[in-house]
C-alpha cells in the first residue's frame, strides 16, 4: 500500500525512522552473532563435551563397569606388584 506524503517534513520523519529501525536490526544481528561465536569458543566446546559424557557415564552402568573395572585393574597393577 503506497503512502502519500504532503510534505518533505513528512518524507524525512520517515526515513530517519526506517534508517533508526536499519541501524537496530544491524545491532541485532552483530549481537546474535556474538552470541553464537561464544557458543562455539574452544572452551565452551569442551566444557558442553566433557559434561556430555560425564552425564553418559553416570546414566550408564556398562560404561560404570568399564571404568572402575579399569581403574582397579591399574590400582591392583600398581600397588601389588610393587610389594
């Protein structure tokens, strides 16, 4: 729908506002994009890994079994066959 405008007042009232509402959506974006660079930052990729599969190791009992069935190999391994 076309708008009819009566004077050049009018016109520039409008395209400040449209140039405001540009320089908003630019702000907008430049933060989105700030916030998706942090998401994928080396450490936070680490972080969100490591609790990964500190959650799969708790909520599993085959891979539980695995660990500490490692862990006390290499305890035993250690300990008694220094004596």
């Amino acid at each position: 729908m076309k708008k009819i405008y009566t004077s050049y007042e009018e016109v520039d009232k409008e395209l400040e506002i449209l140039r405001l509402e540009r320089e908003i959506s630019i702000r907008k974006i430049g933060n989105d994009v700030e916030d998706i660079t942090g998401l994928f930052s080396p450490n936070k990729l680490i972080h969100q890994g490591l609790a990964s599969l500190g959650s799969t190791v708790k909520n599993s009992k085959g891979i539980k079994t695995l660990v500490l069935s490692t862990v006390f190999k290499f305890l035993f391994n250690k300990f008694i066959k220094k004596k």
